[in-house]
C-alpha cells in the first residue's frame, strides 16, 4: 500500500480505513496488552486522527504552485514532485499532516475558489460569440451586424462583478495575477463594446443617406469610416468568438477615430437639415 503512487491511491484511500480498522479489531481480539501492541495502538490512533485530514492533501484540483506550496508545509524532502509521490511519502509526513491541518484546508479551499474562478471565465472565454444577422446597405450589399447586444454587455459585467468580488476572498492573493490580466481584458472589453454598439448604430442610421451620395463635401470622411468598420465586421464575422475582438490590431484608436469621424458626419447632417427645414 505503501509503495503505490498518490495520484493513483488517493481515490481508493477507504483501504487505508479499512487497514485501521482490521488492525483496530485484532488488538482488541487480542486482549493482551504489551509493549509492541501498545506501541501498534498509538500508530493506529495516529492513523484515525489522519485520516480525516487525507481529503485535504488528494488534490485533484490543485496546481503545480499549489503542490509546491503543500510539500513545503508538510516538510516533504527537497524535489519531491507529484509524479513521484507515494501514499507511503503521504505516511511519513502524518504528523505534519496533523500540525498543518488548518493551512492544509486553506489552501484546498483557495485552490478550488481559484479553479472555479478560472473555469467559469475560460468555458465563458472559450464559448462567448457575438450574435450576428445579415444586413443590406443602400447599394444592396450584404454584411453581418452584431445583434444581442444587451446579453453580450451583462455577461461582461457579470464576469467583471465575479472577479471583484474574488478581492475579498481569501484566496485572492493566488489568483492575484490571473484575475489581474481577466480585469484588464474585461474592463477593454467593456469599453470596446460599448464603442462599437454606438458606432454601430450610428453607421445603419447614416449610411443609408450617405451611401446614396448626400452631403457631396462630407463624401470622402463617411466613405474612410464605412471602409474600417465593414473591416471591423468582416474580422468578427471570420472570428465571432468576443475574445477575439481584443485581438484585432489597433482597435482601440480605430474605434475612437469612427466615433469621432461619425459624430461629424452627423453634425454635417444635422446641420444641413435645419438649413432645409428653414427654407
């Protein structure tokens, strides 16, 4: 039992119950009290006291840093590594296990906070894809618009809210790093949807004028803003997942310039119209 792999005998570890327990059994059949059986008798009492405890050293979702981090609280010998870990290396460090068994909990606890945080923003990393429906401009050309805004931006946030609310947990510190980088990219994220959601509708409201020749002087700037956002919607139309958008080079700059270039265009109308309302 004792020569057998950790990774392997961690989940079959109800042996070792059972091992306590027959060996529990015999000394009380025994009767006879001497100094081996009084000797086997606080062995096994250690055992009990230690079991209960191995369901904080199993693992399964535990890191790389996170072992190392394990292996030093226990004392276990410099280059101890998980692939070479013995239920009997477990064993050896049984009054370590008992010592430590309230940092052993904390770091099991953090260990899956960090887990659960990591893959709810992974599997929503990895699935999260902008909704897009065919749209025809003025000349009849085809192009894909994003649609489902709303639910797009919430699950944004929502994620934004999870990561702040890890700042208070006690095993932020771990995850520090990795929340650090979801924050940026999240709050980025924010940003450029929000940009391209107004840009968006300001580009259906205006092309159809623009795209049938008015406002000859306002022509060429209208015609710059159509070219980068067509390219924008192409871009996310070969790679819809929402991630990707952070991707694209530039966007940043070239999202601030089409507001920009668009809000002039619609100050150009606006102020040809109250010219033609006045006639």
């Amino acid at each position: 039992m004792c020569k057998e792999d950790w990774i392997s005998f961690r989940s079959r570890t109800f042996q070792f119950e059972d091992f306590i327990i027959a060996w529990s059994d015999r000394l009380k059949a025994q009767g006879e009290h001497t100094a081996l059986t009084a000797k086997i008798q606080k062995d096994i009492d250690k055992f009990q006291g230690v079991y209960p405890l191995l369901k904080y050293v199993r693992g399964e979702v535990l890191s790389a840093e996170h072992w190392h981090e394990m292996f030093r609280m226990l004392a276990l010998p410099r280059g101890t590594t998980l692939e070479k870990l013995t239920f009997g290396d477990i064993v050896s460090v049984m009054d370590a296990i008992l010592v430590n068994s309230q940092g052993l909990m904390e770091l099991l606890s953090r260990a899956q906070g960090e887990v659960s945080i990591r893959e709810a923003l992974e599997v929503w990393g990895v699935g999260a894809c902008f909704s897009l429906t065919g749209y025809k401009d003025s000349a009849q050309r085809e192009l894909k618009l994003i649609k489902d805004w709303k639910d797009l931006v919430t699950q944004v946030g929502d994620n934004q809210c999870l990561l702040q609310s890890l700042k208070d947990s006690h095993y932020y510190k771990g995850f520090a790093d990795k929340a650090s980088l979801w924050e940026t990219r999240l709050a980025d994220l924010d940003k450029y949807l929000h940009h391209l959601n107004q840009i968006q509708r300001k580009w259906v409201y205006l092309e159809p004028i623009f795209g049938r020749g008015a406002l000859p002087k306002e022509q060429a700037r209208f015609k710059r803003v159509d070219s980068d956002f067509r390219t924008i919607m192409l871009d996310i139309e070969k790679d819809n997942r929402v991630l990707s958008l952070g991707n694209q080079p530039g966007l940043k700059q070239t999202l601030s310039t089409l507001l920009d270039q668009l809000g002039r265009c619609q100050k150009a109308l606006n102020e040809f119209l109250e010219v033609w309302s006045g006639v």
